[in-house]
C-alpha cells in the first residue's frame, strides 16, 4: 500500500515523458490511483446539488447519464496518449491538436487548479468554523453562561495561521516524496464520510424521508443541469489519467476500459450514496458543505471534519504543484534562449510562484460564501477537460485514420459517446460528435453564468435608476434574452424595487 501511495504522488507531482523501463503500475493501483483523483471536496456538495435538481431520482439520472461521457473521455485520453507518447494532459492535447489548443489547454489547466485550490481552501475554513464552535461551546457548557469567544478561535486567524505553517511548508520542495501517505488519507476520509452520512441517518431520530419537490419556480430542465457542475467537479480525474494510462504495466485498451469503468462506477456509488442519505436526512436545507448541517460537537462529526480537512491539507500541496510546474516551464521558455536559469534563481522563483498562489487562494477563499460558488466555476471549466479536450481529440484522428489506412483500432472511428454514428468509410459523424461533446460542457458552463449575468443585470437596472434613466423601457430585444434574461426580468427587478420606499419607475414591454 505504500508503494501504491508513493507511485501515485510520482505521477501526479512529478509528470514527464514516458518511461519504459520502470516497472509498470499494476491494474489494481490504477484503479485505487484514480479513484482517488476523483473523490475530493466535490463529496461535500453532492447532497446539495441533490436537492437543487429537484430530488434523488433526478440527480441519479443525471449521473448515469453523464458517466457515459465520462467513461468515454478517460477511454479516447489513454489512446491519444499511447499514440502521442506524452504523458501529461497538456503534452497529449498539444501533440494531438496543435500548439494553439496546447497552450489553451495550459491555461485552462492552471486556472482550474487554482480555482481547486480556493474551494480546498474555503472547505478548510469552514471545518475550521466547525471547530472553533465546537470549542467554544464546551466553554459556555462548563461556565454555565455565554462568555465572550477568544480571539483563537476565529476561524479566519486558523485559517491564515495553517496557510503559512502548515501548508507552505509543505509546498515549497520541489519534490513531495513525503506526500506518500496523502492517497491512502484522502480515500479514508472519503469513505469515512460516506459511511458517516448513512450511519447519522439511520440514528438522528428526527430524520424523516424527505419528499422530492419540484420549484414551480424553476423549469425542469434548468434544475437537471444544476447539478452538472457537480458531476463535473466530482468525477474530475481525466487530467491526471494520462499520466496513470503512461504508468500502467499493460497498456491495452481494452484493459484501459475496463480500468476507467471500475473507477467511474465506484465513484458513482459513493457520490450517490453520500448524495441520497445526505439529501434524505437535511432535504432542501443541507448546506452546500454538507458537514456544515451537522451538529457542532457530535464525535462522529468531529472526527470526519478532522479527517477531511487533515486529507485537503496534504493533497493541497500536490495541486499546487501542479499549477506551479506550468507557469515555471513557461516563464523558462519565455526567458532568452542564450540565459541559463541557475539553481538558485529556479528556488527563489518556486517559493516566489508558491508564496503569491498561497496567498492569493488563502484571501479569496476568506471571501467566498460557501463552496457551491466555487464548484459551480470549477465544474465549468473541467467540462473542457472532460469533454472538449477528448472530443476535439477524437475528431483529428477520426479524420487522420482514415487517410494513413490503419485500421488496428477500429473503435476511434467512431466517437465514444452516445450514439456512436460513423459512416462506413471510418470518418467521423462531425456533427453527432461535436453535438454530444459541446453541448454538456457548454450547459454546464450556462448553468454558472446565468446567475452571474443576472447579478450583472441587476447592478445595471440598479445604475440605471440611482442616475436617473428612463423610467420606460422599450421592449427591444437584447443579447441578455438570448441568455434567458429579457424584460421579465427587468419587471421582476423593478416591480421589487416599487415594494421598497421610495419605488417609482415602471416598465412597459
């Protein structure tokens, strides 16, 4: 198991060209490895996108469904790999596709572990939050009253105070071979809070089945794609496959398969365990961290949050590296052709790259609300990697097979997702293709930004009045109703702001 730990971090902390004269991972290694990969913070959500779908059923759908793409998107990664001979997801994308969506791929990459490591942040914080009530309410037990709550245990000064001791010390080798035991940490915490959530069930006393309620407020469709930011984030493991796929002792496709639907489908039991009880015992009001509906000072809580945050404070380490490898090969292939950089001037850019990530993440994280923000960020930029990536992939070689006559795996003419429509030459169905890989990402990408152009909407309705606009609008349409946003909105809006003292603008449509 050691063993199993250590290859794990070598490949996620440590990605280079591919190596044949290693011993190779065994099958049940990548199995472990990249179910690890996956489970993460996304677990903590699962309940709450749950109840934003509008129920189990809805959810559950959803995710068999989506797990067709996923399956497919790890599946047509482990060929691009063994055909590009790269062994990183950057390097695969730019072999395959060109230096153009190479060097967009980079930049994708590092804004989404960026964005991983604030939402790592914001669910130490909250744990910390937990605690720190925790604490302070033994005190008010034992003094029989409510005394004033000590400066340390203000969750923010533990948050800075585990950044700068804890974390960043841990983050500035350039190697994390001590990182061994961070794996094993994260699949226990993982399925610890999975056991936890069913256990709390069936022993809270005023748990009761919660039914499943539709918002009259919300279409249908709206509310199933709530929860694919979710999905995306959760089952977020295709960038570090390629470097599993590059690892594994037997590298046949068929094999790969079978690898990536083990993995996928125990992640699909434990998110749908943890997302059906969880939504079972708090329906509609379990919070976006789940761990924040539970009592402050029950031990089985206590000791989930302390194996979480434990377990999201060693890997944190691992995603920065991560993000911090790619702007430093860019900053080095930025540099002059004829400046060598020195060794010491590649350790003070490390811990100059690692002190402004921590930093940065660390502020941010103080100033999100909850995680739900962030997830719902995360999981529309990883939809490129689940599905954009792989399916602009599997377009190039859809069309190169067919010209250089090499039929040996004849599966890549057809696209791995659903419908798999090729013509009899072996070319691509471009149209189904590009149909079932564009359109999840881009609803999952639409399911975060109509809240964000509303609240843009909003600011301008607000502008708009406080200097005196029109107090009639024409019914002229706008981009924003193309996005779902027209003047039933913009009525909404105001009919809200005629409630309050002072209202006096009208709308006409």
């Amino acid at each position: 198991m050691d063993e199993l730990a250590r290859e794990s971090i070598n490949l996620l902390a440590k990605p280079s060209s591919l190596n044949t004269e290693r011993s190779g991972l065994s099958s049940c290694g990548a199995v472990f490895i990249l179910l690890k990969s996956a489970l993460g913070a996304g677990l903590l959500n699962f309940p709450w996108a749950f109840g934003k779908a509008g129920g189990i059923h809805t959810a559950v759908t959803v995710e068999m469904v989506s797990l067709i793409f996923l399956i497919s998107g790890l599946v047509i990664l482990g060929y691009c790999s063994s055909i590009s001979q790269q062994s990183t997801y950057q390097g695969v994308v730019k072999e395959i596709c060109g230096p153009t969506l190479g060097r967009l791929c980079e930049i994708c990459f590092v804004f989404n572990v960026f964005m991983i490591s604030i939402a790592f942040l914001v669910v130490v914080e909250d744990q910390l939050s937990k605690l720190c009530d925790s604490m302070a309410n033994n005190e008010t037990m034992a003094d029989g009253a409510d005394p004033p709550r000590p400066w340390y245990t203000d969750h923010r000064l533990g948050l800075s105070g585990v950044c700068l001791f804890v974390i960043l010390p841990l983050s500035i080798p350039e190697e994390l071979s001590f990182q061994k035991y961070s794996s094993i940490l994260g699949t226990l915490a993982a399925t610890y809070l999975t056991v936890m959530v069913v256990v709390k069930f069936y022993l809270m006393t005023d748990s009761k089945f919660i039914p499943e309620q539709h918002s009259s407020s919300v279409p249908s469709w709206t509310a199933i794609f709530t929860v694919m930011p979710t999905i995306c984030f959760g089952f977020q493991c295709h960038e570090a496959s390629v470097a599993i796929y590059s690892s594994m002792e037997n590298k046949k496709l068929s094999h790969w398969i079978l690898i990536s639907v083990l993995s996928m489908v125990a992640c699909l039991l434990i998110y749908s365990i943890t997302g059906m009880y969880g939504y079972l015992t708090f329906g509609t009001d379990v919070a976006a961290d789940m761990l924040m509906s539970y009592p402050d000072n029950e031990v089985l809580i206590i000791i989930g949050r302390l194996l979480f945050g434990i377990s999201i404070i060693t890997i944190y380490p691992i995603i920065l590296h991560l993000g911090r490898s790619v702007i430093q090969d860019l900053c080095v292939k930025c540099r002059p052709q004829n400046v060598i950089l020195a060794a010491s001037s590649e350790r003070r850019l490390r811990l100059f790259l690692t002190t402004c990530w921590l930093l940065v993440t660390m502020v941010i994280a103080q100033f999100v609300p909850d995680i739900s923000e962030v997830i719902s960020l995360i999981g529309g930029i990883s939809a490129f990697f689940i599905f954009i990536f792989p399916g602009t992939a599997q377009h190039i070689l859809g069309k190169a097979i067919p010209e250089s006559g090499n039929y040996s795996h004849p599966w890549v003419r057809m696209t791995p997702f659903p419908g798999l429509v090729h013509y009899p030459e072996g070319q691509l169905d471009n149209v189904s293709l590009y149909s079932l890989t564009f359109c999840p990402a881009m609803l999952a990408l639409y399911t975060h930004m109509r809240p964000c152009v509303a609240s843009l909407y909003r600011a301008f309705i607000l502008q708009h009045q406080q200097l005196g606009g029109r107090d009639k609008v024409a019914g002229k349409p706008t981009i924003l109703m193309h996005l779902g946003f027209g003047h039933s909105l913009y009525r909404a809006l105001i009919s809200q702001q005629q409630q309050q003292p002072g209202g006096r603008d009208t709308v006409t449509g």
